[in-house]
C-alpha cells in the first residue's frame, strides 16, 4: 500500500528529524527558501518536481500531524486502504474547530483578522476562483481547513493549475501594503504571511465546487477528546461537543445558534494559549509528540 501512496514529512531543521513518522517519507526541506509560504511553497515544490506524478495518491504532512491528530502512518494507510477509490483523503487538523466556531473563515477572522474573509474573497477573485457567496456550516464531515490531504495526480494537476500557479503569480505584482501577503498574527516565531492561512481554507471549497471524489476522516467525540488539550479547553470541548452534535443533527443552524457557539467560544478567553498542545514547549518549530 504504501509504494502506491507517497505522504511525505518535511523537515526543515535537523531536530525534526528524529520527530517525523518513519512510515512516511521524509522530505529534506533544508534550505526552505520561503519560510513565510509554508506549505504552500512546499505544494509548489512536489508540483515543479513532479513528485505527485510517483504515486497513485500524494499528500504532505507537517512534522506537527502526529502531535495535533494523534494518527500514526498505519493509520492512515489503513483508513485509505478500507476506503479505496477517492481522488482526495482530508484529515482535519483541528477537529475541536467545529465546536468552537460555524466554520473555518470565522475562525480565523477571530484568531487572525476581522478581515480575513474579505482578504481570502479578494485574492480568490484574483486568481478566479468564486466561493460560495455565504460561508455555510462546516463539521468535520465537510472541514479540513489545513494542508492535511492525500490526493490524485488528476487533483494535484487541477488544484496547481487552478490555485497554486495562480497564487504565485499574483506574487509578482504584489506590494509591499497588501494585506494578503502581510505576516499573520500568529504564534510561529517564524512569521508566515497571511495567503498561507488563506490557501489552507482554499481546500474545502474547492473540494465541495468542483464535486471532488472526497472523504473526510471520521472524527467522533471520543477521538476528538483524545487529543491533548489546554485543561480549559478539555472542559469546553467537554461540555460543547453533545450540545453542537445536537444542533448539527437537527439541521440548518439559526441566527441564535451561531450567535451562541460564538459567545460561548468567546467566554474561554484562550488568549496566547493554544487550543492543542502540539508545539514543544522549548521550541514551537518541534511537535510535543511523535511516534517513537
């Protein structure tokens, strides 16, 4: 299975090394001449190098997947293997994000900007992309919002050509005022502009538009809890996960449902805490965890 399947790990200092799943492939990154693009630089890379053409399904995975899913190699393969024939495979990197948000754009104009989705509708506009015209509900049935997929040659080759060319195009013209391409309020101690929180949302979009063969992990409460949370977000997470399955399962959100998940998000008060422990507490760059 996995000769068929190419999911590698970047390392972009020596210490992720001995960090990184064995079962994946390690990818020397070095010299990661764009640290602020992220994945997205990386996305270019196995597109320009034409490592997505090796295999039957290619995805990248960053050194932190273990420590925010808890999710081994085996275990994806497995997963993959048992659901075979989609041209894409998502993980949602964040799987307590449908709890504490309606969607991934409103996440991020809480955590990074109010104009986060006026930023991410102006570069799609640019590069002619359209998004819906309202951001609807998204679980973890619909929502990656992150670079965690596995897909196709054919959806590699539509997703460059379609977003990832387009991107770094626009980089040719930018300013050194647009926002889009402005460092992101963020944690890193290595800046990271905004376009690259924008392009992990790109993902679900595109995905539901174009009617991309997909499949989403199955989180459940239980593997979402099973995560290694801040204690004030394990109580939350506690607390929330049956009220908003419920809600989910009932149907259409209302005005009063979203205007309660976003005040009860707003009453944590995280602050500069993360919501996942993920980052090693001695250097954000390494996961806390990893399989040994």
């Amino acid at each position: 299975m996995g000769s068929s399947i190419g999911i590698y790990q970047p390392f972009f200092k020596a210490s992720v090394i001995e960090r990184l799943d064995p079962g994946f492939i390690a990818l020397d990154w070095l010299l990661n001449p764009t640290p602020a693009l992220r994945e997205l630089a990386l996305h270019r890379h196995i597109a320009v190098q034409g490592i997505y053409s090796r295999h039957q399904l290619t995805g990248l995975l960053s050194p932190k997947f273990f420590s925010k899913t808890n999710l081994r190699s085996q275990q994806v393969y497995a997963w993959i293997a048992d659901n075979p024939g989609h041209d894409i495979y998502l993980i949602n990197g964040g799987p307590y994000g449908p709890y504490t948000t309606y969607n991934s754009v409103e996440r991020s104009k809480i955590t990074h900007h109010p104009a986060f989705e006026s930023w991410m509708r102006a570069l799609c506009g640019t590069i002619g992309f359209k998004p819906p015209e309202e951001l609807s509900r998204q679980t973890n049935a619909n929502r990656c919002s992150c670079n965690y997929w596995i897909a196709s040659p054919t959806f590699w080759e539509s997703w460059v050509r379609e977003v990832v060319a387009p991107i770094f195009e626009m980089m040719r013209s930018c300013k050194e005022t647009d926002e889009i391409f402005a460092y992101v309020k963020y944690r890193s101690p290595t800046p990271a502009y905004n376009v690259t929180f924008i392009y992990e949302r790109l993902i679900d979009y595109y995905v539901a538009q174009k009617k991309i063969n997909a499949i989403h992990y199955p989180w459940n409460a239980q593997s979402v809890l099973s995560l290694n949370y801040h204690p004030s977000v394990r109580v939350y997470l506690e607390e929330m996960i049956p009220l908003v399955d419920r809600i989910d399962a009932a149907g259409p959100w209302s005005e009063s449902d979203k205007a309660w998940l976003k005040e009860r998000f707003a009453a944590l008060n995280l602050g500069n805490v993360s919501a996942v422990l993920a980052s090693d507490p001695a250097d954000f760059d390494l996961p806390r965890f990893y399989p040994k």
